[in-house]
C-alpha cells in the first residue's frame, strides 16, 4: 500500500497535476513524506532541466557572429483601441536590452521599458492615445548590438451587446473537462507538437476531446436544461498528461488538442445564440513546470522562490491546532490560518507561497509586473472571445490584494461579468471570508462574486451517503448570513476533483436522484458535473474523468440521443431533465426565498418564497415510509388553501393549521402551495 502511494507522489511530481486531484490521498500523505520525497525527487530533476537548458542553448563561441537583438514572442498578441489607456508588453527573444523603443504610429507613446535576464525578456509599457485607430503598430527597438522591430495588432472593439454578460439566478451551471466531452475534429487528437500524447485506453493520456466537440452538441444540452458552461483550462499545457489544462505552459495560446482559438470563438458566440453563456478558468496561483518561465523567469522574482528553492503549499499548522481531532482525514484544504486575524504571517506564508503540491511554480502576485500581466491575460481572453465569467482556481492560494486588484481592473471594463471562487472547505466561516461585497480584518474586498457551496457539497455527500442527520443541511443554510448575497452561492454534489457520486460508497440511483433533486430546488445557482445526468460511474481522479458515451466515433452508446442511452442512464437524465423545466418554470424555485419548515434526523422540509408563488419541498432521507405534520402557523404559507404536488410519488393535505405529507422512503417531491 506505502509502495502505491508513493508512486502516486512521484507521477504528481513528474507533473501530471491530474492533481487537479486527488486531494484528499495527498493532504493523508504530506506530513510523512513532504521532508524526505520532495528533496529527493525535485533536486535531481532540476539539475537535468539545467543541464538540459545549457545542452540546448550551447553553441560555438569561436568566430560566431554577434547576434543581433531578436524578438520572438509579443505577449499579449494584439490589443483594442478604447479598451485600456495602457499595456504592459512582455517581449521574449535574446538581445533585448534597449535603449530605446519608438512607434510608428503618432498615438503611441512609450512610457518606459525594462530589459530582463540578460536581454531575453524586454518589458514595454505602451500608452495608447484616446485617438488612436485601428491597425497594425510597428515598434522598432534600439539595443547595443543592433536593432529589431516588433508588430502591435490593435483592432476596433467589436459590439458587447449580448456578452460578458455574468450569470443570473435564472442559471445553472454545468461543468465540462473539454478533453473527455466529444471528439469534434479527429485531426487535432495528437498535435505535431504533441507527438504520442493521445491514447484513450490510458486515463491520463490527451483522449481527443475538443472545443468544436462541445459545439457539436450544445443542442443536447439545452435539451437537458442547462445554460452556462464552465470548461475546465483551455490554455496550452505541457505534459503528455496534462489533459486537465492545469499545468499551463503559455497563457495565450488554446491547447491545439482542444483546438484554435477561433474553435473558442466559434463556440462561444455559437453558445450565446442558442441563449447559453460560456465561463473560462482562470488559474492565476500558478503555471505548469514545463512552462519555460520556470527555467529563465522574465524577473528574479517572478515565482515565489524557484526549481531549486521554493516552499510547497501545505499549511504548517497541524490538525489539531483549531481543536479539531488529530490523525484524522484531512477532508478539505486547510485555509483556516488565512481568515484568522490573530495568525501569524508564518503561518499563511505556505498556504499564498508555497508551491502547489511542492510541484506547480507559484505565481508571485505581490509583484507588480506579474499583477500586470495576469489581468491583462484576463482581460485579453474575455475581450477576445466575449466569454461571460470566470471560475477562479485555487482562490485562497493566491493573496487577497492581488483579487482586489483583478476583479477591479475586470470591472472597469466589464460590470457585469461573475466571478466564482474555488474555496475547497466545508466551514462557511471560511469559505465566506473569500467572498467579495464586504471589506474584511485585512481591509480589503476581493472583490468575488460568489464561491462554490462546498459546505452543502460536503454536507449533501456526508447525509446522503453516510446517513449524517437531514438537519446539517439546515445547519449549514443558517450560515447564510455570513455571505453578502447567498443566493448567488453555486450549489453541487459533484465536481472534476472528487469521486464521481455514482460510484461513492452508499450511493445508488435514488441516492444520486436526491442529490439532484436537492442542489437543484436549494438557494444559489446549481452546478452539474458533465455525465452525471446520465449516472456515470467513476472513482478517484481520473477515473472520475471518463469520456463521455457517445462523444466519439464507434462508441458502443450514444448517450447523447435518447435512444442511444441505456435504461438506467435515461431513467437519470429523465429525472434531472424534469428538475431542470421545474425549476426554469417556477420563479421561486429560482430566486425565492428559503425557509426552513421541519429538520429532523431522516428529513428536512423548506420553503421558496417569490412575488409570485411559493413552492415547498419535502426531503426524506430514511429508508422508510415517514407521515410528516408540519405546523404553518407563523410561516408564509399559513394561508394556503391547496397544494399542488409538481414531482415526486408524495401525497399532501392541508389540515387546518398543518400540511401533512405522507413520504416515500428516500424521495424528495415539490409542492406548489396556492
């Protein structure tokens, strides 16, 4: 067992970050083996990437020719006119030590430059005039060993009718890792670039899912009911197993297994027509260890520390620091030392620092330059493509003013776009402290919209498959006051991260109809993990990642038609598909009001409360019938003259001052109280 764990370690620090992960084996692992693995593993593997480096830059010094400055990458790629007043210009080639840069164009101004690691990086700090036009700048640069010039395309701004345009409460979200959704262009499964790295009887191989895949089939899924689509990293990555997108090696480019960027385009304005909205994930904290900045960083500090020399992510503060009990599974990332005040700033430093996993280069986001090119990375993506929101990974890992400064510099430009955080903790008092709308001890807001509701995540898994009392759900509503808007929080049972509910211990068909049935009828807009809707199976990371049937060419079952899936996954997407029109019809159940009515240990029974209506749930968790008595007096539906059952094999009477409701064992049923 020791043995398969620390080959487990040593396939996440040869870089699958597939460690997008298996949290919960690795935090079991870290106090053991964090002080004699990473030495072990990581020193090593940086002297070969350095003498690797030295092999390839080598070259004949006797009689060679003085190189002359050259640019061989202009990040960002192009830019609008009326979009930002300035740009920060990252130039990668050799030589670059300018001593002056000038445009051709009268409207631009250079502000300033810096020539970095020895000439290979050359930063521009552009001023665009109010007056500028559109077209192509060409900026020549000056250095000591000659001149070379560079091209600026800076286009119109296309019309923002109909994009950024942020989610509502009407929305639900579903979540797609584009590599294992559908193969829409076999050409692009094994990219010159990329030789070797598709292979779909290996789960952590490329599988040759794609953007135009998602295109494909956008009708099923506003068949199924669903309007926002959150993709899991588009950007180019660098290893033959990283199919997640999470180890970035160049933040501009789409990876050419999912695509072009005109693929992203397509689909995004595809989405927008058929009423759909796309979010891009954003992973600010930290890039890919292939990404060639880990090598030759634009600035001594760009990272927080370096290959050689750098802190990993693990808090150093042990379980029973906040009392809880020690030796215990550590269930979620331990971010409690960043919202309490009285901490130290040892005590965080891993957590903001450190480098994920001791594997995944930290971006340092207290430097300006790498705060600058981080938003504007930001910025370029949504301008290019007219995406709607971002999912910000990692959240509580990277530092707070740095948010701050991003969703402001958003903001600027797009008011309306949504941003949710990623805070992987089952305390809301942690979890709401990462949420924007409010300045916190640190006097800063950071400006989030919202977070993703891991406590009811955790709580809908540990009722529904562990028997844990149906009253933790109300336990955890009634911290909803600690959120500026709780009704934007984004409900889920399950994500890219964790064992897909299907195949957890304690699950069942019923159990995970439950599970739909109540994240999608709870406050906040719901999230669905692709493929759930259909009960796909799946353990740990990546089997929890498995292709969706019917995605490709030959596939045995097409689930993405009703007659191509089998009994039990229509039975699924029959009773998700049914929710989903429920709640699309029902104003309450979209952005009501909640109110609990009864909780108990096998059932919890509440309220939606809009202008309109008010729709009541009933929840019964034990395996057995339940008669149900549930006082109105003194609750918004005291009044009720009739009830309406919406869903479920339930029966409901109103007698006198008591809606009684006769329960199936395990159901859940929608009442409309008129």
């Amino acid at each position: 067992m020791r043995q398969r764990k620390d080959s487990r370690l040593v396939r996440a620090a040869l870089f699958a970050y597939a460690l997008a992960v298996n949290r919960l084996s690795v935090f079991r692992r870290k106090f053991r083996l964090r002080n004699t693995f990473y030495p072990r593993i990581l020193l090593p593997f940086a002297c070969f990437l350095a003498w690797s480096s030295a092999s390839w830059s080598a070259s004949p010094q006797q009689n060679a020719p003085e190189p002359a400055p050259k640019v061989s990458r202009v990040e960002p790629p192009n830019w609008w006119v009326g979009l930002t007043p300035e740009v920060m210009l990252l130039l990668s080639g050799h030589d670059l030590e300018a001593t002056r840069v000038s445009c051709n164009l009268p409207t631009l101004r250079v502000s300033r430059t810096q020539a970095t690691a020895g000439g290979n990086y050359l930063f521009v700090w552009l001023k665009i005039g109010a007056d500028t036009r559109p077209g192509t700048a060409v900026c020549r640069i000056t250095a000591p060993k000659g001149t070379t010039s560079f091209e600026l395309p800076l286009a119109a701004r296309l019309p923002t009718l109909g994009k950024f345009q942020g989610l509502s409460q009407d929305d639900v979200i579903y979540l797609i890792m584009p590599d294992r959704f559908a193969n829409g262009d076999p050409t692009n499964d094994d990219p010159a670039e990329a030789p070797g790295s598709h292979d779909r009887a290996k789960p952590r191989a490329y599988h040759g899912g794609d953007l135009r895949g998602i295109q494909n089939h956008l009708p099923y899924l506003k068949e199924l009911g669903v309007t926002t689509l959150w993709l899991t990293p588009i950007v180019k990555n660098g290893a033959a197993q990283n199919y997640h997108g999470y180890g970035a090696v160049d933040l501009y480019t789409v990876d050419p297994h999912l695509g072009s960027l005109k693929d992203y385009q397509d689909l995004v304005a595809a989405a927008h027509k058929a009423g759909m909205k796309i979010f891009f994930d954003a992973v600010p904290n930290h890039v890919g260890p292939r990404h060639p900045w880990v090598l030759n960083p634009p600035l001594p500090d760009w990272f927080h520390g370096t290959l050689q020399h750098h802190l990993d992510s693990y808090s150093p503060l042990k379980d029973t620091f906040y009392g809880k009990p020690g030796g215990q599974t550590i269930a979620n990332d331990p971010f409690e030392a960043l919202i309490d005040p009285h901490a130290t700033a040892a005590m965080k430093q891993n957590l903001t620092e450190g480098w994920l996993f001791g594997v995944l280069p930290d971006m340092n986001t207290e430097n300006r330059a790498v705060e600058e090119y981080l938003l504007q990375n930001s910025i370029w993506w949504a301008e290019v493509s007219g995406l709607d929101g971002y999912r910000a990974d990692t959240f509580p890992y990277v530092g707070r003013k740095f948010w701050a400064y991003w969703h402001a510099g958003l903001r600027r430009i797009y008011p309306n776009l949504t941003t949710i955080g990623e805070v992987f903790h089952a305390d809301p008092s942690v979890t709401s402290f990462f949420v924007g709308g409010v300045r916190r001890y640190d006097g800063i807001d950071s400006g989030l919209s919202t977070v993703f509701d891991f406590p009811m995540f955790f709580t809908v898994r540990d009722v529904l498959l562990r028997n844990a009392p149906a009253g933790r759900i109300a336990d955890v509503l009634r911290h909803d006051s600690l959120y500026p808007r709780p009704d934007f929080l984004v409900p889920f049972f399950a994500n890219h991260d964790v064992a897909r509910f299907a195949s957890a211990e304690g699950s069942s068909a019923t159990k995970l109809k439950l599970a739909f049935g109540l994240t999608l009828t709870l406050r906040g807009i719901p999230e669905i993990y692709y493929g759930d809707e259909i009960g796909m199976p799946g353990g740990g990371d990546p089997d929890n990642r498995r292709d969706f049937p019917g995605g490709w060419l030959g596939d045995s079952n097409d689930a993405f038609t009703k007659s191509g899936r089998m009994r039990d996954q229509q039975e699924i997407f029959s009773y998700a598909q049914e929710l989903l029109r429920i709640r699309r019809e029902h104003s309450a159940l979209r952005g009501g009001q909640l109110w609990h009515l009864s909780s108990d240990e096998t059932a919890y029974v509440f309220l939606r409360e809009s202008e309109e209506e008010r729709v009541a749930m009933a929840f019964n968790n034990a395996d057995r019938a339940r008669e149900l008595r549930i006082p109105l007096n003194g609750t918004p539906i005291q009044k009720a003259a009739d009830v309406t059952v919406l869903l479920g094999a339930a029966k409901a009477e109103l007698a006198g001052s008591e809606l009684r409701v006769s329960m199936p064992p395990q159901s859940l049923a929608i009442f409309l109280m008129n």
